[in-house]
C-alpha cells in the first residue's frame, strides 16, 4: 500500500519557506513606535473582546423555565375544565397550549415530539 502525500502540502511548504526567508532578512525591530495612545487602545479592545459573554449563552437566558412556569401553570389550571369536557372554558385559553411547547423550541426533537 502506497502513501499518498496532501495535495496541500507542496503549498503549505512553500508558505511557510516563504515567511521563514521573510523573517531571517527583516530587521529585528520594528522601525516605528507605536503611539501609546494605540497601545492603550489594543489592549482595551483586548480586554473587551476576552471578557465578553460567549455567543452560547445568548441561548440560554430562562425562556424555557420561564414558559414552562408561565404557560405550564395556566395549562394546569385548565385541567378540571378538560376532564370535565368543558368547551366553552377551553377555548379562549388555546393559545396558552401553543405558547407551552415554545419551551422546547431550542432542542428541535422534543418540541416535534411536544408539539404534534
């Protein structure tokens, strides 16, 4: 069995000679400054950057406690009217049952389970 070498890797070798060359015949220091002003600037934007929140928990803030408890309490009170066939008493609370399964609209198999 023969190897196969990456058709990526003739390029990835000829980059990384390249930057190598590049680097050995640059001068050691840079021939600027850079203002504190800009420093100062970096590293703020550094800090702000580090200590945000990460993008996950935007998903995560109580929607489905908070719909369960919402929804969920007016779906149980709903019950003696259900068992007693009482129509007219369900009826204008319909959207209470919808609104219930928005609990599980983060995890997609369980609210096809729930909502059909």
């Amino acid at each position: 069995m023969s190897r196969h070498m990456s058709p990526l890797a003739l390029p990835l070798a000829l980059v990384a000679a390249a930057c190598t060359l590049r680097l050995a015949l640059a001068p050691a220091f840079s021939s600027g400054m850079a203002a504190r002003r800009e420093m100062l600037g970096a590293v703020a934007a550094g800090v702000v950057v580090l200590n945000s929140p990460l993008p996950a928990l935007a998903d995560w803030q109580g929607e489905p406690s908070r719909a369960l408890k919402k929804y969920g309490s007016a779906v149980l009170a709903l019950e003696g009217a259900v068992a007693k066939g009482d129509l007219a008493a369900i009826k204008p609370k319909l959207r209470k049952f919808s609104l219930l399964c928005g609990a599980w609209r983060f995890e997609p198999q369980d609210f096809r389970k729930f909502s059909a």
